[in-house]
C-alpha cells in the first residue's frame, strides 16, 4: 500500500504540475496578446469600482435580469467556490487515507454541507442542460463546446458523489447522515468487497482530478476564460456609461503621412481594456437578444462583434508574438494560431496583414446598424462596452478610409455648413419663437441689451428649432418656464449642433471643431447652467464636453419639470383621460439613469393612466435614431421604430409620450406605418403637462 500511495502521489504532483505550468502559460500568452494594444488611462476611483465589483460580480446583478439563468449561475458560481474546499478534502483522503480536513467537531458539518452543494451544482447542471438543449434558448449556441462545461461540471460533481460512496464501503464507515447522498451509492453497491471499492475510489478519485485539471486548462482558452477576465473587466469598465474618448489631433511633425490613421482600422489600435472585453465574453447572447438591430433582422450582432475580433486577435497575437495561443501545442498543431505562431513572427505577421479587420473579420454593415442604444451594455453581465468598440471602427472608416453612408455623409455636411441636419440657413434657427409670441423667449444677446442676466440657458437643439413638430415642444417647455418664474435665455442663431450627431457617426473631428466652437460661446455668455430637451445633447454637454474643458449643471427638461411640480411652482389641473405608455429615450435613460421624473410627471395629471410596455427602464428598446440614423434609410429587415410602436400599441393605450424630439419622431412615423395615428396620439411628457397645467390661461382666452 506503501508503495501505491507514493506513485499515486508522485503521478498526482506531476499531472498537477504539469496542468498548473499548461494553465499558466495560456494565461501568459493571452497577456500577451492583450499587451499589443494601446495603454489605457485609468482614474483611481477605487471606491467605485469595488463596489460594482460587489454588485455585478459577487452580487450577480445582470446576470439575475434573466431570473432563471441567473438562478443556475448563481447556484454554480458560488457552489463551485463552495465546492472546491470538498475537492481539497478529496485530494487529502486520496494521497493519505483516513485523512482529511482538519475542521475537528465541524467536519461532520461540513461533509454534509458538501453533498448539499455538490447536489444544488448538479440541479444547475441539469438545468442548463435543458435549458440550452431542450428548450432551445435561441440567443444560447448549442454543440459540443457550448455544453463542453457542463460535461465537466458534472463529471466532477458526479466523480466527488460516486469517490464518497465507495470510500464509505473501503473503510467500512456505514451509512451516515453526513453523507447522504453517499450513503445512498454506498448502500446500492454494498456487495462490493472492500478491495474493489478502494480501486473504484481511485477510478473516481482520478477522475475527478484529471478532469479538475483539464478544466483548469481549458478555462482560459474557451469562452470560460470569462471566470478570469470578468472580474477585471468589471473592475476596469467606464464609470461614465457610454462615454467615448477623446482623439488627439495634435499630430508629430516627423511622423509620416501615409501612416497617420484615426480611429481602429487594425486589432492592435483598441485599448488594452477593450481587448479585455473581447476575453471577458461570456458568449451569452444576452446583448444580441436585446439589440434593437439585430431584433429587427440587421447584420449586426454585438455578441459576434466581440467573438470575431477576439478570434482575429488571437491568430494576430499569435503572429506577432510567436506565442501559441491553444495548449498543450502539439494537440492543436494543426490550428491557425498555433501555425502562425510556428510559423515566424515576420512571416506570420505578414501574411496576417492580408486579413483586414474591417471588411475580412467585421463589415461595414455591420457597424453602420449599431444605434448606440447600450442596451447590449446593459444586458452584458460582465460589464462589456460594445458601442465604444464599435465607434472606433466607425472612426476610422470615416476618418481615415473616407467611407460613410450616403444620407448619414449628407447629414453631417449639412451640420458643418448650416449646424443642423437638414441643410436650413442658420439665420431661421430662432424662427420657431414665431409660433406664439406672447411667449417670453428671450436670446442672450437681448438680454445683454437690457441689461439683464439668466440663470439657464435653454439649448432648443436642432430639432427643436427646425423641426415642425418638435418646435412644439421646445415652446410647451419655454411656456411651462415662463409659468414657473425660471429665469432663461437662448442662444438663438447663435445655437449650433451640439455634436452628437457627428461623434457617433465617426467624425470626431467634425465634432470636436463644433464643441470647441461651443465652449467658447458659452464661456462668453457665462453659461452655467444648462437645460435642454434633447437627451443627446444633455448626454454630450453633461458627460463628454468637461473632456474639453467646460463643465455645467446640466439638465434634461423633465428633471426641471420634476422639480416644478414637486415645488408647487407648476400644477397640473386639467383631467386627460387617456391610458398612456411611456417610452424610455436611451440617451436619457441608459445613458444617464434618468427613468423617474418624466413618469412622476405623468403621474401627476389628473385622469391620465400610466402602463408600462413590457420593455421598459432600462430594458426599453431603442426608438432607432441615435447614433446619426436617425438621417438614413433602414434598407433591410424591419423598421426599428415600426417594432417599437407595436410594443406600445399591445398596452392598448390611447397615448404614446416619450420625453426626447428624436424619439418622438421615430414614434410618430411608427403610428403612421401602422395607420393608427388618428387613434393613437404622441406627445412629449412638457406637451401633456402644458395641456393639464393651462386650462385657466384658454379659458381666459375663450
């Protein structure tokens, strides 16, 4: 016995050591190929980002969206943290039997914890099985590496099971109620002589330590390399929802033109922790299924985003680097990371820069049907930032290749010549002000005349200014200032575009000219607060102009109301019997964690019944605007806003109300798709509160 228990301990520290050494070398290599990207810069709010550490990872948040997939991976998360400390007290009992864990009077305790454990990671197993297989979750891919670790799994919990059983036979411990589950297996296969059940302990023990190890290797080279990267990702993420980083167009004099590119045209010009995202992807389509593109049969894919480019960065890694990316090497000899890392970093690296990631690993297509939404960014457990990825690529394609969507070029032309998206002379921004002139509207520059000062500066936005039906809103919320006493000014035709637009098409630098322009008008006037009725101006002056140094108190035009309400400063009092739905602008919403006050607001009105849509708050869907296409053509599958409205149209309410212009266009074109415009009305929340708050101003005027 001697004998056997030193070559079984010698086979378990080589195979150990050996599956260690496997296991840190493709943690090494991965490192590796996330080092070829761009160094990240890194705010040291660390209070922050441990607790969304606590929350996300340990606290399993957005995982628990999803109530029973959340569910199985809270029960094989923490049971498999859980469940390790049984595998040590396994290992002990094999390399030196009748020992284990020192817990003294608390062993007992603790084996039965074990089983109970071992039992709750083994339900999970089952679960997810039929979850993935069964019912045929269509955002889960199904084959043999997508239930790979379920094998595993439950080959390690079934071997820990079965190893107890057999080790209460081998020592003649009887049945007991620590272990039950054991005792149940002991008892089945109680003919079995003592000998054979020592051998099968060790079949089992074996098992469950082959496997244990196996898992551990395969881990980082699979979609499970998640269990590593996740933690840092979570970590390391944006504390600014959606924010995207500012390019430096200072250029060194002595660098060559040709190879001046802006934007990512190639793997390595991601960020390093963008690279970790790719690493982190869990592969759980959850961002997919929530894509406003993809629902509507887009190309797009945001899951495939990360799995493409994460696979491109790989075999380019390995190309580079001469580290092969699958172990052990000379099982996966025959796969295009491990050749192109055998094959010479410079013929490697060469015949890599054939395969282009825009065009041979994404398409512009691709990119062009992101509308920003971050419903994907919501949805992902592991905190991913896809829009931020793939407004890089945006970048360069528009940038540096010269690429852009016909009506999205036009778009933007017509922003740098006039500041709007239309192409309208910038003398008619301050026009709207014609549709009520007892309304008290002053600019800026009147005001200086007499002498006066404002408090906010009403930035009316172009839609606001130009277009029909959003000038209504921009004087509904002027009329509802001019109410409460709030002290204000506009810009007028001094008022530009406020950038967005521009940014999340790709031109930064179109965007950057608008926003220096921008500050300095607003330093001029001493602007510093700001409210607006566009979400995505609130988004960009709140979240991205202090980058180019100008902060505000900025306000979206519902957080204003709220408080005017709230303070008695404005009292609904006209009835609206309608039931109405609300719809969630992204860039107010996911952008910014406003959900509350547009529907406090509507709460408010006497008579007005508030339902929700199914998807709402933060899981509402995307209108289809943001990210510059609201000024393009949808040319395949279905309409986004068209999708959105039937959404709405199955609460059966009378009312739409959004509080966003871009929104509201979108949803108004949607009720005229679907031929229930006359039916169904859609108004902005500052509308549906002018209509209840001045009842007594018509009945004067009557």
């Amino acid at each position: 016995m001697d004998t056997f228990l030193l070559i079984n301990l010698l086979a378990f520290l080589a195979i150990v050591i050996y599956g260690l050494y496997l296991f840190a070398r493709v943690v090494a290599t991965r490192i590796s190929y996330i080092k070829l990207g761009k160094k990240s810069e890194f705010d040291r709010d660390f209070k922050e980002r441990f607790r969304r550490i606590g929350k996300i990872v340990f606290g399993q948040s957005k995982l628990l969206k999803d109530k029973k997939s959340g569910t199985i991976h809270v029960m094989m998360f923490y049971g498999f943290i859980l469940v390790q400390f049984g595998a040590i007290d396994m290992f002990i009992r094999g390399l030196a039997p009748g020992s284990h864990l020192p817990f003294g009077p608390f062993y007992a305790g603790f084996t039965f914890f074990q089983e109970l454990v071992t039992l709750m990671i083994l339900v999970a197993v089952v679960w997810a099985f039929h979850r993935r297989y069964v019912e045929k979750i269509v955002r889960l891919k199904r084959g043999f590496k997508a239930g790979l670790v379920l094998i595993f799994i439950g080959t390690l919990m079934v071997s820990v099971l079965a190893g107890n059983g057999m080790a209460l036979i081998w020592h003649g411990e009887g049945l007991t109620w620590t272990e039950p589950i054991a005792s149940l297996i002991a008892g089945a296969f109680s003919w079995l002589p003592q000998t054979a059940a020592m051998v099968l302990f060790y079949v089992f023990w074996w098992i469950h330590t082959i496997t244990i190890l196996t898992f551990l290797v395969y881990v980082p080279q699979s979609k499970h390399a998640h269990l590593i990267a996740a933690p840092i990702n979570v970590f390391l993420s944006k504390r600014v929802p959606g924010k995207l980083k500012k390019i430096d167009f200072d250029l060194d004099e002595e660098e060559n033109e040709d190879e001046i590119s802006f934007g990512v045209g190639k793997v390595e010009d991601f960020e390093q922790h963008q690279m970790i995202d790719f690493y982190a992807c869990v592969e759980c389509g959850r961002c997919t299924d929530v894509c406003p593109a993809s629902g509507t049969g887009k190309m797009l894919s945001p899951m495939d985003i990360m799995i493409k480019v994460r696979d491109h960065l790989t075999e380019r890694g390995a190309a580079v680097t001469g580290n092969s990316p699958w172990v052990p090497s000379y099982a996966f000899s025959n796969t295009n990371g491990n050749q192109a890392a055998n094959a010479g970093a410079n013929e490697a690296a060469a015949g890599m820069e054939s395969a282009s990631l825009i065009g041979d690993v994404i398409t512009a297509e691709e990119l062009s049907g992101c509308t920003t939404c971050r419903n994907c960014e919501d949805a992902c457990p592991v905190n991913n930032e896809h829009v931020g990825t793939i407004i890089d690529m945006r970048r360069y394609l528009v940038m540096t290749e010269g690429k852009m969507d016909p009506d999205a070029q036009r778009a933007v032309m017509n922003i740098e010549r006039q500041g709007n998206p239309w192409g309208l002379s910038k003398k008619d921004r301050i026009k709207w002000r014609e549709l009520d002139e007892e309304a008290y509207i002053p600019t800026v520059k009147e005001l200086k005349k007499e002498d006066k000062e404002f408090e906010y500066l009403f930035w009316v936005s172009s839609m606001g200014s130009f277009d029909n039906r959003s000038q209504k809103i921009a004087l509904a919320f002027a009329k509802l200032m001019n109410k409460a006493g709030i002290n204000f000014a506009i810009l007028g035709n001094k008022e530009t575009n406020s950038g967005d637009t521009a940014r999340r098409i790709g031109n930064e630098f179109l965007f950057q000219e608008i926003a220096e322009k921008n500050i300095k008008e607003f330093e001029k006037n001493g602007v510093t607060k700001i409210v607006t009725i566009d979400p995505h101006a609130y988004n960009i002056f709140k979240n991205e102009y202090p980058d180019f140094g100008f902060e505000a108190e900025v306000y979206h035009h519902t957080q204003m109301l709220y408080d005017m309400v709230m303070n008695g400063k404005l009292e609904p009092k006209r009835e609206i019997n309608q039931k109405l739905t609300y719809h969630d602008s992204c860039y107010l919403g996911r952008y910014n964690g406003v959900y509350d006050p547009p529907r406090e607001i509507l709460k408010s009105i006497p008579g007005l019944e508030l339902v929700e849509m199914q998807r709402n708050k933060e899981n509402g869907m995307c209108c289809g605007a943001g990210g510059g296409l609201m000024w393009t053509e949808e040319t395949t599958g279905n309409r986004i806003n068209v999708a959105r409205t039937e959404q709405a149209m199955e609460t059966q309410s009378t009312m739409i109300s959004s509080a966003c212009p871009f929104c509201l266009t979108m949803l108004s074109d949607g009720t005229k798709a679907k031929e229930v415009d006359e039916d169904i009305s859609t108004l902005d929340v500052a509308e549906i509160l002018a209509l209840s708050v001045f009842i007594e101003d018509e009945a004067k005027t009557a």
